[in-house]
C-alpha cells in the first residue's frame, strides 16, 4: 500500500454484456478507502451489468483492480474471499432457511473462530433479524429481508461492499431506515460501499462521489453537491 492512497477498486475500460449483447462500454470508476461511492441511471442503463462484472458472476474484459490486485480473471468465490461481499438486487436471501442460518452461510469463506461474535454483532445492529433469528427467511418482510441480505453479506468481513438496489420494492420509511444503517456501517467500521441506486434523492444524501450512467456509459461523474448542483443532470437524473 503506498501511503494509503491506493483505491479499494479500481475500474478500467470494463465492458460486459450477455452473450452477444455487450451492456458496458469502457466504463472506468473508483472506490475510495472508506468511501460511499453511489452509481445512479435510468433502469436498464448497465448499473446491475457493471455489479455483476465486478463481483465476478458474469464474463468481463478490461481492468479491476482490487487493493491493487487485479481480479478481472478471477472467479467470484476467489473474489469474495478477497473482500468483496455484494447484496444483490431482490434480497439474495435463502428462504427456505432460518435467518441465523443464512447469516452463517454468508460466513462460509471464513476459517476464524469468531463467526458467532458476528452473528452477535449484526443481531446489535439489526435487532430485528435477532427478533427472528429462527424464522424462516422467507416469512420475513422484505426491508427485514434487505437487511438480513446485508447482514449476510457483512458477515464474510468485506472491505467493500456492493449494494444492489437495495431500496426496490421497499417502502419509504423502511428505505430511509437500510440508508441510515449502509451509512452507519461505513461511518463505524469504514467499509467501503458502491451502491446502485434508483432513489437518487436518498442515496445522494449518504453518497461522497456519484456516477451517472447511461445506455453503458458513464456520463457524468462528481461529488454528490456538484452533481446535484448542476441543473441540467438533476433535471434529467434526479427529477427534480
């Protein structure tokens, strides 16, 4: 590490897709030692294709560069054991499995002792999944479902943190509340957070950087005040 500048992650010239449909096209971005990084666009604009590329579950070319490491070849579970935990779009969660049993899942990279010191931890912080620690995962609301998608994905200790959409479907109040907790998380323990977002207005409230995407593009790239205090982007992204 030089001095602690080195990016968490570091993307360059990404392109992805599906089979023969490419989704990306040249995307580069960054994410920060300890920062909220917020990726906002239009549905269908890259943002879920981009999560996937850097988290290893779809093929990608270009760079990623993790801790300075390169992971463009790696396989997500190899990915994971680096580092990266992501909560992907519509829960993620195992149903059919108690909410205790889906936080000790998400520990299954891990060989240490202090699994059940997490589990602890996270019951703290989310103490409605402790509430509901042997219930089925699917009999859950969904905002407890999100925050047990995130408390599983923390539980394999990542330095970064993708978040997928995690205000989808969700109530008003119950969103403002998982943002409070995403903040909160990266506030007390400084895990890094790239967060897709189709809330604009809430995630520009916890982001320190923003990017805007559009059809696989970046378009626009800034501080949550300088995009926000340009009118022609909030008018055409932020809606308001």
């Amino acid at each position: 590490m030089d001095g602690g500048s080195m990016s968490v992650l570091a993307v360059t010239g990404l392109r992805a897709g599906y089979g023969a449909v490419n989704v990306l096209h040249d995307i580069d971005l960054t994410v920060e030692p300890g920062e909220i990084v917020v990726m906002l666009g239009a549905n269908g604009a890259g943002k879920t294709t981009t999560m996937r590329a850097i988290s290893g579950t779809i093929g990608r070319q270009g760079s990623i560069t993790f801790e300075g490491e390169d992971i463009t070849k790696l396989a997500a579970e190899q990915i994971v054991r680096m580092g990266i935990a992501q909560v992907p779009q519509g829960r993620g969660t195992f149903p059919e499995l108690s909410v205790e049993d889906n936080l000790r899942i998400g520990a299954y990279t891990r060989k240490d002792k202090e699994v059940g010191l997490d589990i602890d931890l996270w019951y703290e912080t989310f103490p409605r999944l402790s509430e509901r620690r042997s219930q089925r995962a699917g009999s859950l609301s969904g905002g407890e479902q999100q925050m047990l998608a995130i408390a599983r994905a923390l539980m394999s200790r990542p330095k970064l943190l993708l978040c997928d959409e995690p205000s989808l479907g969700l109530a008003p109040l119950i969103t403002k509340e998982l943002f409070n907790i995403i903040a909160g998380l990266n506030d007390r323990w400084g895990i890094a957070v790239l967060l897709v977002e189709q809330n604009a207005n809430l995630a520009m409230h916890i982001a320190g950087r923003v990017y805007l995407l559009e059809t696989g593009n970046i378009v626009a790239t800034g501080t949550a005040d300088e995009i926000a205090a340009d009118d022609s982007i909030r008018k055409a992204y932020l809606g308001y």
